[in-house]
C-alpha cells in the first residue's frame, strides 16, 4: 500500500485519434487513458511515464483493433519507445490502459515484462466501453508473481472528463 513515504509512478498506455466512444467513432486529440492518468497525477502529485510502442497502430479503429486481436492471439511483444530509467525508486505503480479484447493492450505487458516488480504495488486503472478491467488484473499478477497487485478502477471512456470525483474516491483506498 501507499504510505506517505512511498514515491509512486504512473506509467498508462493510452490512444489518441479514433476511438470508440458511446457507441460511435470519435476522433480524441488525447487518449482516454492519458485524461485518467494526468487527474490521477494531479491528485496525488506522482511521476508520469508514457508507454508507447514504436510501430504506431492504425489511424482508423477497425484497423487497430484487428491489429490488437491479431497481436494478442500471437502473445506479441511490441518493442517500446524507452523505459523508465530507475524502476527501484518507485514503491507504488498506477498502471493504466485501455481495454482491448478483455485484457492490457500487448505493449503494457512487454512494459510489465522489462522490470522486476517484486515488492511493488501495482494498482491499475483502465478505459474502457463496457467491458471493464476484463481479465486484465489476472493477467498483471500472472506477470508480475511477486509484486502486491490491489483492485483497479474500470473508467468508462466516455466518462473521462467527469471521472476525477470517482478516482479521488478510490485513490483514498490507498493512502
């Protein structure tokens, strides 16, 4: 758990561009993810780390989310842009993504992959329209055996914008 001393990350994935919102494709000049992210820095005043791939998916939805399926049938690993430089430093780590077929995106578990997170805490919080955190906790602690994974937060995509009551709520759960 957090504790006052405890010095935190908040590492997310996020996608900007067309996305699936509310029941239609919308155009987002920033990824829901990342809207989740920077309310939950701006909270609990943490560290801030992108995770991003270095092939960019598709520009339309469809395409990304064929994509996605197909790299999530094959367990792919995409290749990163960077990492966080001294994961030792953070005891606590808010990790954040969309849903996307019932679990991480295929790029947050090659981030969960290139540290050891033994003793950490790691809390997610994802987006997503309708299907919640899916198997995505399951799926963080089967990666991660040896590291405290407490209960996530599922944020509806179209409810971003409004979420920071809701986050400050749970966020209170670990401090």
């Amino acid at each position: 758990m957090k504790g006052k001393n405890s010095k935190c990350l908040i590492a997310f994935y996020s996608r900007k561009g067309n996305n699936y919102v509310g029941g239609r494709i919308v155009n987002l000049p920033i990824g829901n993810t990342e809207v989740v992210a920077k309310q939950i820095q701006e909270l609990i005043n943490s560290d801030l780390f992108e995770i991003r791939t270095i092939k960019n998916y598709p520009t339309d939805y469809t395409e990304t989310t064929n994509v996605s399926r197909d790299e999530l049938h094959n367990n792919a690993r995409p290749e990163l842009v960077d990492f966080v430089n001294d994961i030792n430093i953070y005891d606590v780590i808010y990790l954040g993504y969309p849903n996307w077929w019932g679990t991480m995106p295929m790029g947050v578990f090659t981030f969960l992959e290139s540290y050891d997170f033994s003793g950490k805490t790691i809390i997610p919080f994802c987006t997503h329209e309708g299907s919640g955190l899916g198997i995505s906790e399951r799926d963080i602690k089967r990666l991660c055996p040896n590291a405290n994974v407490e209960k996530g937060i599922a944020i509806r995509g179209g409810n971003v914008q409004s979420a920071k009551r809701t986050l400050k709520q749970w966020l209170s759960n670990f401090n």
